[in-house]
C-alpha cells in the first residue's frame, strides 16, 4: 500500500531545498522563491513535530499553494505575454500574489498596468522580468537541454520495471534484495551502497509518478543553474 503522507512528505522537503540550492546560486534574483522556500520548510517541520502522522498532507500542501501554483501561473503569464493578451496576464499575476507576493510579481502587474493605458502596446518583451521569463521558458520546454535529468528519468523507469519483474516487489526480502535503504545494514554492516540504490526503489505506480514529475519539472533549471 503506497503511503500518500510519505510520498507529500518527501516532496515538501526535497522540492524547496532544490529550490533553495537554485536560488543560492543566482544571488537576489529568486528572493521571493526562497521566501516561500523557507516557509515550506517551516511549516513541514512543525507539522512532523505536531501533527507526524499528517505532515506530509500538510507540508505538500504548502508546497502546492506557495510553490507549485505560482510556479504554472507565472510560467501561464509569460504564455500570455507571448501572445500579447496583456490584460488577462494582469489579471492572473495579480491573483497570483497572494500566493506568491514577490518584487517580481509586482513589477509585471505594474508594467501590465502601462501597458494597458498605451495605444500600442507592442513593447512587452521590454519588461526585464518578462525577458527572463520567456528566455527560461523557452529553455525549459526541451528536456534534451538536461542530459542528467533525462538520465535519472531514465533510471528510475528502469528501475521500478526491474522492481516489479523481482516478484513480490512489496515484500521487505524482495525490498532487501533490491537494496532497501535499511540503517542496520548500512550503519553496521557497512552496506553504503543503499544509499544510492534506495534512491531508485519506488512504493507504487503513485510515488514513481511524483518522483519523475518533481524531477521533470524542478530538475532542468536546476541542472543549468
């Protein structure tokens, strides 16, 4: 039976800290990102000291509201602005900061706001936010520009077929077999390897699934950074 509250849970942790380690890299840029970085953070932690058993329903879904939501809607504004539907683009940045109030939102919505009052208003690529925002979305539509990322896609279908071709792939000998991350075996046996082959063994269809969409969606920005 695969457990939604673990998969959330590595989700809430792992997402934001790639954020964070994304952010690090590119100076001020990215300050409200790591803002609402931290404050998953936040919330996660307390949430596994509170409430362990609900902490990956409550962490996931502060993942969801202040990083995965403005992260599609700011990628939908710069479609919008591709395609010189400047109002509605407004409209949605807006909304977006409730989620998401960063310096960055407020320059688009004010730049949408000009842009609306002119007569022509043919010049929104001259906004350095909305610049930065369809050179990366460019970039990040083609998967191939992240070798590594494609690799670790790879591997980890690779894997999971390989998992469920081994029998009872549930069965924690199967599991041990396939090299389950086991702190016994690791610590006092000396089997470190787990470490790494753990990376690759997944609960279900389900955690498969949020593994490879976290990798596809935060690892090619995060591999060029």
């Amino acid at each position: 039976m695969v457990d939604l509250n673990h998969i959330f849970l590595f989700i809430a942790v792992i997402s934001p800290l790639l954020v964070l380690a994304r952010a690090w890299h590119s100076g001020g840029t990215y300050r409200g990102w790591r803002v609402a970085a931290l404050i998953v953070l936040a919330i996660t932690a307390v949430s596994w000291v509170v409430f362990r058993h609900q902490a990956g329903y409550i962490g996931g879904g502060a993942w969801f509201a202040l990083l995965f939501v403005p992260a599609i809607g700011l990628r939908k504004v710069t479609e919008l602005t591709a395609q010189h539907r400047y109002r509605t683009a407004r409209k949605l940045a807006a909304a977006l900061q409730i989620l998401h109030p960063s310096a960055e939102l407020r320059e688009q919505v004010a730049f949408f706001r000009a842009l609306e009052s002119r007569p022509n208003n043919e010049n929104a690529a001259s906004s350095p936010s909305i610049q930065r925002g369809m050179t990366q979305q460019d970039r990040d539509r083609h998967l191939w520009n992240a070798p590594a990322v494609l690799v670790f896609i790879l591997l980890n279908i690779a894997a999971f077929l390989f998992e469920i071709s081994s029998g009872d792939w549930t069965d924690p000998g199967t599991l041990h077999r396939l090299g389950a991350l086991e702190p016994y075996a690791v610590v006092v046996q000396g089997e470190y390897w787990r470490l790494f082959t753990a990376l690759f063994l997944h609960g279900g269809s389900a955690h498969l699934f949020f593994n490879l969409f976290a990798l596809y969606v935060l690892g090619p920005p995060l591999e060029r950074s």
